[in-house]
C-alpha cells in the first residue's frame, strides 16, 4: 500500500462552479471498509483527467460513483454544476448525459456493428433516418462505417474497441468517461489507440475522465492526472508537474520516475550507506532525507578519470535500448544493492564499474518522514 500524505486534492486550474465534473468530500464505504475517502476534485471542460493507481486504489469506484452506477456513502457529485448525488438525491445514469467505455468493451453479440451503436439511441426513443444517420456519423468518426452490417465477433480487438467508443458517442454526450478500455489490447495497438483516442476527445471537444493503470496512457492521453492510492488523491497535477515536481517519494516511485535514496547529514554533507556524497545544492535542512535520483540526473564519471574517485560507485547490471538511447542499470557498491538507472548515448559494457556523477539541478529532495517515539 502506499503511504503519503495528500496534497491540496482540488485542482486549482478549474474552478467549481464551472466544472463540467466536481466532487466535494465524496466517500464511500462498506460497512468499517472505506473504499474512497474525501474526494475532491474538478475538472475543467474540454479537458482529460486520467485516475491513475494500481489495482484496489479506488480509481474505477470513483469513475463509477461519477456515472452513477454506485451512490455515494457521503458527499456530492456534480455534473456541469448540477448535483447529480448528494444527501437525499441521486440521479441514475441514464439522466446524467454521460457516455461510457468500459473495459470489456460490452457489445451485444446478436446484434450489428450498426445495432450495437445504435441502442443508445434506441433507448432515448430516436428512431429512423436520424436514428441512422447519427449511427453512421459516430461509426464513420471512428473510422468503422464500412463495417456497419458486421457481427462485432467478426471483428479485432482494436475494432471492437472503436465500435464501444462510437457507442459512447452516439448521443453526442459531453463528457464520456472510459474504465480502462484498452488494458485488453497488445502494447503496440495500445499505443496506437491512445493517440487516435486522444486525437477523437479532442476533435469532438469532449470533456472525458479515463482510468488506467498504465503511466504511459495517462501522461499521454490527459491533461490532468490525479495519482490516486489507498482511496485517496495522492496528487493531481497536469503530466509535466507530475513528472517534475512529485510531491512524494511514493508518487515518484509509482511513476517509475527514478530512484529514491534516503540520506543521512555529517559534517561535511551526506551520505548514503557507504557513499560519502558531500555537500549537496538544494538539500533540506535536516538530518536526513529522501533524494529522488532520476535518469536525467545522473551521468558517467569522465573516462579519463578512475571509477573509484567517484563519490558513487558501481557496476553495470543491464543495458537496454529505449527509443533513441541505452537505459543502464548500475548495482551500487555497498551492502544495500540499490540500482540506478543512467540514459547513454553509448553502449557500455555489461559488468563494467563505472563512477557516478549527480547533476544537483535535477535531484529532487523530500522530508524524511519522522519517526514515532518509541515507548
């Protein structure tokens, strides 16, 4: 589980009143098991909020508290400025206006690519040439209008998925919410759908909450992402904020943004196991701290100087190529084995030690949590 301290939960870019979506101090629970535990958030609209956490976090409860598929134990959800569940109200999903992508995609087998796009439509009693005209519309967004006539069994993953987004389009709702809806596709089509996800949202000037798991799609896809664990925000901040300014080690380590060392204080500087580091630029003033050490913060000691007049020193685990450079994993030296990961241009050897050098502009420090007093 991750422990952190939350930060100021309502994103400050969108305000209340005028948030296409707003939740103030939402909770649910069952029976002594809180499952969220005050929710505050708005969201802007035309903007993408991504719930990101791991599985249990609460990122699809609250997803589904906001289409009204759970009421809420206490607090508000409010839908263009209009409480839609509150105490004493709650109104089902069909009234809210929303569309919604789920996992599992949800189609109808016996009926049509067409039938299955259309039965939102069906339900709102639209019928005839505008009922197949909107169909037609949504399928042709989605690049599927040449297969209106189809089962949806005939059907790839990636086309299926397109035919539930046409679904959630249909009605021409403004906001559409999506419960990981490519976590059943390949990493490549993934990859491919996000962007042309990303591309639809915005085209139909959509506002869309969309939970994933996956730091990839949520820092690609959203304009805001809420971090979320343990039922709570853990931090919302727009992707670059997030990447550069988490506001804990666990947020930081959740992201996958680098290593998290604690450092204790000497008389001359800090320390970590048996690494003398001396005097760091922008260290707190304490004694002791976590130090985010992220790739781009960390550089091969010089060639022509030796490994071990480094202040950190290890040996080179694993190389692997990414993109456009080689991500290299080094085992420090010391009883504790901590990894680093460096980005290189060039290849190393694998098992060769190196020297470590920390470009202090780019570490990222945070408070050590204090310890309790022991009886």
């Amino acid at each position: 589980m991750m422990n952190f301290q939350p930060s100021g939960m309502t994103d400050p870019t969108a305000n209340r009143a005028e948030a296409a979506v707003s939740t103030r101090a939402l909770t649910l629970s069952y029976g002594e098991t809180q499952i969220l535990r005050g929710i505050d958030l708005a969201l802007a609209p035309g903007q993408t909020l991504a719930l990101l956490g791991p599985s249990g976090c609460g990122k699809t409860t609250l997803l589904r508290l906001v289409a009204g598929l759970l009421s809420p134990s206490s607090g508000e959800v409010a839908i263009g400025g209009q409480v839609v569940a509150g105490p004493g109200l709650f109104l089902p999903p069909e009234k809210r206006g929303l569309g919604m992508v789920f996992q599992d995609y949800a189609l109808w087998p016996h009926l049509s690519v067409a039938g299955n796009v259309a039965f939102p439509l069906d339900m709102a009693g639209v019928r005839g040439a505008e009922r197949e005209r909107r169909t037609m519309a949504a399928l042709d967004r989605v690049g599927l209008a040449a297969m209106a006539t189809r089962s949806p069994s005939a059907l790839s993953g990636g086309q299926q998925q397109r035919v539930a987004i046409a679904r959630a389009i249909v009605a021409e709702p403004k906001i559409v919410l999506f419960d990981e809806p490519l976590s059943n596709l390949d990493r490549e089509l993934r990859e491919t759908m996000v962007e042309e996800l990303g591309a639809l949202i915005r085209g139909l000037g959509l506002t869309a909450i969309y939970v994933t798991h996956d730091q990839s799609e949520a820092l690609t896809l959203a304009d805001r992402v809420a971090v979320m664990a343990a039922g709570q925000i853990a931090q919302l901040a727009a992707p670059d904020q997030l990447v550069e300014e988490p506001n804990s080690p666990k947020v930081a380590e959740f992201l996958r943004l680098g290593a998290v060392l604690r450092l204790t204080r000497h008389a001359a500087g800090w320390r970590f196991g048996p690494h003398d580091l001396g005097p760091l630029p922008g260290a707190p003033e304490a004694a002791a701290a976590d130090l985010l050490i992220t790739p781009r913060a960390l550089r091969v000691t010089a060639p022509e100087t030796a490994p071990e007049a480094a202040r950190l020193t290890g040996e080179i685990t694993a190389i692997h190529y990414r993109d456009t450079a080689y991500a290299v994993s080094v085992r420090l030296d010391g009883p504790a084995a901590q990894s680093l990961q460096l980005s290189s241009n060039i290849r190393p050897r694998l098992g060769e030690r190196v020297g470590l050098e920390l470009l202090s502009e780019r570490l990222r420090w945070f408070p050590a949590p204090v310890e309790p007093l022991k009886a």
